[in-house]
C-alpha cells in the first residue's frame, strides 16, 4: 500500500526566523501507518507498514531523532521547538526531515529558514 504517497509531507515553521531565537515546527508526514493488525472484511490482513525512523537536522546538526513504531498514528503530526543558532552558517540555515519506513520507502522535504 502506498497510500502515503497521495499525502505529501509538509513542515510549517511558526513563528519569527531570526538567529539565536527558537520557532515551532509542525510537521505532518503522510503514511497509513498499518499495524498489521487490521484486517478486512474479507478477512484478509493488512500487512505492517509503519514509520520506523524520523530525523530533523538544522544546519547539518541533528536536531531530532525519533524511532517509532506501530504506537503511531496514521499520517503522524509532530510539533517541536527549533532552535536557531547565533551565527549563520555558510551554506544558510536549512531544515531537512527525512522519513524511513520498514519497507525501506524514505520522504524527505528540504526547507531554507535563512
């Protein structure tokens, strides 16, 4: 099932991007999210197919690290702090969230803050 990739995965940043302040992220990643417990009214079950990794770098600093599971929820919604170093670097300040599931399918979204 491949049903995540009809839900793009978006990040909004809330909030005034300056260096040395901190700003809300809010992050939506469009997966299913099955358990492998569910079954159909055939009787059939849905095979497992869960997020198993999330990673948030800033600036190429890993900034998050969340290793999930069938605990979450489909099309699973994260809100958390960033951050924002005093100086900027030299290749700017990036955003950049990646996504690994335990079929081995990735997403990954990119956003310039700076």
């Amino acid at each position: 099932m491949d049903n995540h990739l009809a839900i793009p995965m978006r990040l909004t940043i809330k909030g005034e991007v300056r260096l040395g302040g901190m700003v809300q992220a809010v992050l939506a990643i469009g997966h299913a999210m099955e358990s492998g417990f569910r079954t159909l009214e055939s009787g059939q079950r849905v095979p497992k197919n869960v997020i198993e990794r999330i990673t948030v770098q800033l600036a190429d600093e890993l900034v998050l690290l969340a290793e999930t599971g069938i605990g979450i929820s489909a099309h699973p919604y994260m809100v958390f702090p960033l951050f924002l170093p005093k100086d900027l670097p030299s290749k700017g300040l990036r955003v950049i969230v990646t996504w690994v599931d335990d079929k081995g399918q990735r997403g990954e979204l990119a956003r310039t803050l700076l």
